[in-house]
C-alpha cells in the first residue's frame, strides 16, 4: 500500500513538473527578443531621423520591456532608396521610414497619400482627414493597398513643406515660364502647365545644378535652405507653400507584422501616432527657423504672389489632381478630399 503511495506521488510531482515546464517555456517564448532592421531613406542627420525615427523606436522598445528591438541605417545601407520598398514586402528587411513618392509604382493610392498640389491648409486638416473624417476611411483605403502588396502601413504624417525656390524673381505666374524647375511626379505636370521646364533630378544633385545653372529653381522642403545648403546657391522664396503637408510614413513586411503579439501591435501603433504630430510641428518650426536663417545670413528674399495669382496657381494645381486617379481607391479620396475641403469652405 505504501509502495502503491509513494508511486502515485511521483506521478503527481511528475505531471505538476511538466506543467511547470510547459508555462516555463511558454513564458520563455513570450519574453523572446525580436529584432527588426528599419531601413530609413532619409539621412542620419535630418529631423526626420534624429526625432521621429529615434522616438518611436525609443517608445517601442521601454514599451515592450525590450522585447521588441528596432536597429535604424541610414539611407542604402540595407537597401537604395528607390528598392527599399521591394526590401522590406519580400521580408529582406523588417521595416521602412520612407515616403510615399518613392514606391507610386507599387502602391499608386501613393499619390494621393503623399499630397496633392494645394490641398490641405494645415497640419491639423491633414489629420482630421486621413484619421478621424468618415472614421478615418481615407487611412484605411490606403493601408488596404499596403497590404495588397505585402507590407502593412503603420502610419503616416507630414514633414517640412514645399515651397518654390529659385534663382529669379517671381512676381506672376508669368515669371515661371520657360524656366527649368527641378520637379517630380503632380509637380512636374503643374510646372508643365505654367510654361516651365520640368527637370527630374536626385535630391541629393540640387546644390550643383543649381550653382551651375543646369536648372533656375526648384521645388523642396523649405528647411534644406540650411540641411542641404540651398540658401548658397538660390536667391528667392515664393509663397504660398505649393504643398504644406507632404506626407511620409513607416511600413513593416506584412508576414512579420503578423507574427507580433496583439499587445506590441498596439505598442507599435500608439507610439507612431503619438509621436507623427509631434515631429509634424517641429518641422514647421524648423522651416521657418531655417528660412530666416537664410534671410539673414545670405540675403534670401521671400516674395508672396497676389491674391489673385494664387487663385491662378489653384486651379491650375488643381487640374493636375486627376492625374493621381490611378485606382478606384484614389478615386474614392480624392472625391472625400474634395468634399473635406468643401466643408472647410475652402
């Protein structure tokens, strides 16, 4: 009988060891580390990367107790610019902080998600449209077409804004034609349109062909006037803004979103949607900051068309939009967009 006991016992502890090992192990695999690569298209030392990029990933990792680890390189180290997005749907890299404009070839809805010339007036339309207008249907039109093509969007915000810049005086729209304007995709059709010379050229290739007279101006975030050092080679300004939220954004392969746990899903999400609007201002801040540098330390004049050109510059940005309706989910926001800014009275 005590035999019998003893041997039950031992079938006991044994059944209560297993289960123990089971939740060890089990444990083990939910406190398991998981590194990602984020391959970033914008330079080490733009604000993009040094606030945005770092505070997100920041986030994430105090967060997850450290479970999920996100390693940043700048751009081409893992993958060019324009192969960054093939990178990351194939699974060869983890995640991407990039912009829209350079995969319009994989994902069209891009366009649209970048901005269209002369759309949104602020920071604070850009947002309440792509999150909040209609439930933030325009954001979940574009993630759909993310996903179609293996990556899932994270999310998406404004940077600097857009502005003419060049070496000539521009009083009237008159002013722009025949000049050759550095310029890309919409923009390129909307120089088109106003007389001028569009000219596709790297970013990265502005300083010289601008001090070289290859081409008369050009179309960029306002705040390179000091990161790329365009307030050497450019002696003029022209406002308004020809797009004050261009737009760019974070997305991660598809398979290894997928595998995260709902909990660092969310991790993920919170901390790219807390800390976009944050980078969103301080990129305002630092055009401004930048162009008065300029104006200081080179001489660089801002000049402001009339009311009456601006009203010119609309419509004929405007009449470029329709170029952007490559897929039905473009056409279903660019109506919402044009019903937004309906509302808005604009």
């Amino acid at each position: 009988m005590k035999k019998r006991e003893c041997w039950i016992g031992m079938m006991l502890f044994a059944v209560v060891l297993l289960m123990g090992t089971g939740s060890l192990q089990e444990a083990s695999a939910s406190e398991e580390v998981i590194k990602w690569r984020l391959q970033s298209v914008f330079p080490a030392a733009s604000l993009g990367y040094e606030m945005l990029v770092n505070d997100v990933i920041k986030e994430i990792k105090e967060k997850t107790n450290g479970r999920l680890t996100i390693t940043p390189f700048p751009p081409g180290a893992l993958a060019k610019p324009l192969e960054t997005y093939d990178a990351v749907s194939s699974g060869a890299v983890e995640m991407a902080f990039s912009t829209a404009i350079y995969h319009t070839r994989k994902v069209k809805e891009g366009l649209v998600e970048f901005g269209l010339p002369m759309s949104f007036k602020d920071l604070e339309e850009f947002y309440e449209f792509y999150y909040e207008y209609k439930g933030g249907e325009a954001f979940k039109l574009i993630s759909q077409a993310y996903e179609e093509r293996g990556t899932h969007l994270l999310g998406f915000g404004p940077t600097g804004q857009y502005g003419w810049m060049t070496k000539f005086p521009v009083k009237t729209l008159e002013d722009l034609k025949g000049k050759k304007m550095r310029s890309f995709a919409l923009f390129s059709i909307l120089v088109q349109k106003l007389g001028g010379a569009p000219v596709s050229l790297p970013g990265a290739e502005q300083y010289m062909a601008l001090q070289r007279g290859t081409i008369d101006g050009t179309i960029y975030p306002i705040y390179v006037l000091e990161t790329y050092k365009l307030k050497e080679v450019v002696d003029y300004v022209i406002l308004p803004f020809i797009l004050t939220t261009p737009s760019i954004n974070f997305y991660i392969n598809l398979q290894a979103w997928n595998k995260l746990p709902d909990e660092m899903k969310k991790i993920a999400e919170k901390a790219c949607m807390e800390n976009f609007p944050v980078y969103s201002r301080a990129s305002r801040d630092l055009d401004w900051k930048n162009l008065e540098i300029a104006k200081k330390e080179r001489g660089l004049k801002v000049m402001t068309l009339p009311d009456a050109e601006v009203k010119k510059l609309r419509q004929v940005a405007e009449s470029t939009w329709p170029e952007a309706r490559k897929t039905d989910r473009c056409e279903r926001m660019m109506d919402m967009i044009r019903a937004f800014l309906k509302e808005k009275g604009h």
